[in-house]
C-alpha cells in the first residue's frame, strides 16, 4: 500500500498471516523529498472484529529523509482490512496540514468464521 504527493511518500507491506488474527510483519517507510518545515509520519490503520483501530503515528526523525520501521499489528480478533494514512505536520506548531491515505487492503482470504 502507499501514499505520496509531490513533497513525500509513504509505503507499507504487510504479511497477512493465516487466518487474519495478526499482520506481521508490517514494515513502514516513509520519505521526506522536500526541506519545508514539515514533518511526515505514516501509521496503519485496521478494521475488524475489535472495530476501527488507529496504531501509533511514526515520525522521520530529524535530519532524516528516509526512516523504515518493521512491526507488527496484533488486535485481537480478525482483521477484514488495512492501510495507512501518511500526515505531513508542521513542525514549529505540531498542526497536521495534510493527510492522505492509501487504498484499502482486503485480506487475502475470509476466515472470520473459522
């Protein structure tokens, strides 16, 4: 899955794992193309049996274009979707100016009721 405009981009592969209790690994990378006093971060969102979660918001850190996180998504119950949101935030207020997200990803298979 990824999302992008002109001034940074965002990319995660998740591996589904057999019968969609858990994604893992889910690895992030995010790109930061243009030096403008914003910050980008990316996080994963999923749908399932234990609703609509939003996990953790990941950051470039400083100084950095690129930053690559490899996790893991453990809900709980069966996850029916994914995807991420990319937000690019103002770094002197902390203001999230822009958010994009990618097309949603069904899981490969449907064994909610196993």
């Amino acid at each position: 899955m990824s999302a992008t405009d002109f001034s940074f981009s965002g990319r995660e592969d998740i591996g589904w794992r057999l019968r969609s209790y858990s994604l893992d690994p889910v690895k992030i990378t995010i790109h930061d193309t243009a030096p403008d006093g914003y910050a980008i971060g990316a996080r994963l969102v999923t749908n399932g049996d234990n609703g609509h979660i939003v996990w953790r918001l990941r950051t470039i850190p400083s100084g950095q274009e690129t930053a690559t996180w490899t996790t893991y998504a453990t809900p709980g119950g069966y996850i029916s979707n994914a995807y991420i949101e990319v937000r690019k935030i103002k770094v002197s207020t902390g203001v999230i100016s822009y958010c994009q997200s990618s097309s949603v990803m069904s899981a490969p298979f449907d064994d909610s009721s196993a």
